[in-house]
C-alpha cells in the first residue's frame, strides 16, 4: 500500500476507544484540553484547512445546526493544522462560534494520536468523533476528503447517547 492509499483508507480510532486527552492553542494566547470538557459530550472535527471551499461549507453547516448540538449538552471542537491566527480570522469571516483549534506545532500531533493525519499532504483527514461524557468515542467516521460529511451522523450518534442517558 503506498502512502497515498494509507492516506485514503485512515483507520480513525474506534467506538469504544478513550479520546486521547491534549492540549492545543484555540486562540495565540489561551489553550484548550480535551478534558476541559469532561462530564459532557464532545464533538470533535478534524478538518483539512482553513478556507478551503468544503471545509467552508462544513463547519458552517455545524454553526447553523449548533443549537441542535446543544440540545444534547454536547459541545462542538473543530481542529486543523492551521495556525491560531489563521483560525481567529477564518472563524471571524464565517462568523464560527465553537473552537478552532491548532494542530500546528508540532504539526498534526493530535491527529495522528486520532490515526487521522494524512502525511502526503500534511493535514487531516475529513473525521468526525463523538465522545460521550467520560472521554470514551461512541462514534468515529472518515469522509473523503473532498466531501462534507453533513451532521446526520453526528445527530444519530448524539442521539444513542442519548437514550443510554449518557448526555447532561
């Protein structure tokens, strides 16, 4: 398998699995630590870049349905390999009120603690995780990378969290 089938065939860390905890900048002066978020669902985007017109589409799409996030008592972080202050001014344009956070140094360390970094191109992959109220992924899923995976997912998964009373 070369490094370019590697890439399109991520295999995302599973149901079941702990989150990996980390660390990453959200803006050039405050951090953010997964455990932060500890007694509440979490869901966690990987995204490639920055400005790129499906990552655009994607995570303005998440704005939008944030309420209905919300009505889970989930929070929403979305990460890329981008830098803090490219983030701030990608998030101020789309005008994006959930995290964007830095995997920028060293470069897609937390994806690759996810199994989601796609080394020919130096970002992540399109992933999706929701990780319930312990730190524990309930569900995990790989787009590719050219298409916006939508929240249904997110919501079904969500909603299984849900109806084991998993959720705040």
């Amino acid at each position: 398998m070369t490094k370019a089938d590697a890439a399109r065939h991520a295999s995302p860390l599973r149901p079941g699995d702990r989150a990996p905890d980390f660390e990453l900048l959200a803006t050039p002066d405050q951090k953010v630590m997964l455990s932060d978020f500890r007694g509440r669902p979490v869901i966690l985007v990987f995204y490639p870049e920055d400005w790129s017109p499906v990552c655009s589409d994607q995570l303005g799409l998440y704005q939008a349905v944030l309420p209905e996030f919300q009505k889970f008592g989930a929070e929403l972080i979305a990460i890329s390999v981008d830098s803090a202050w490219s983030h701030l001014a990608f998030a101020k344009d789309r005008n994006l009120h959930f995290p964007l956070l830095a995997d920028f140094e060293p470069k897609g360390n937390v994806a690759r603690m996810y199994h989601v970094y796609r080394e020919v191109a130096g970002t992540s992959e399109r992933a999706l995780y929701v990780i319930d109220a312990d730190g524990v992924i309930r569900w995990s899923y790989v787009s590719p990378v050219g298409v916006n995976p939508g929240a249904d997912g997110i919501l079904r998964a969500l909603e299984e969290l849900n109806g084991r009373g998993e959720t705040t």
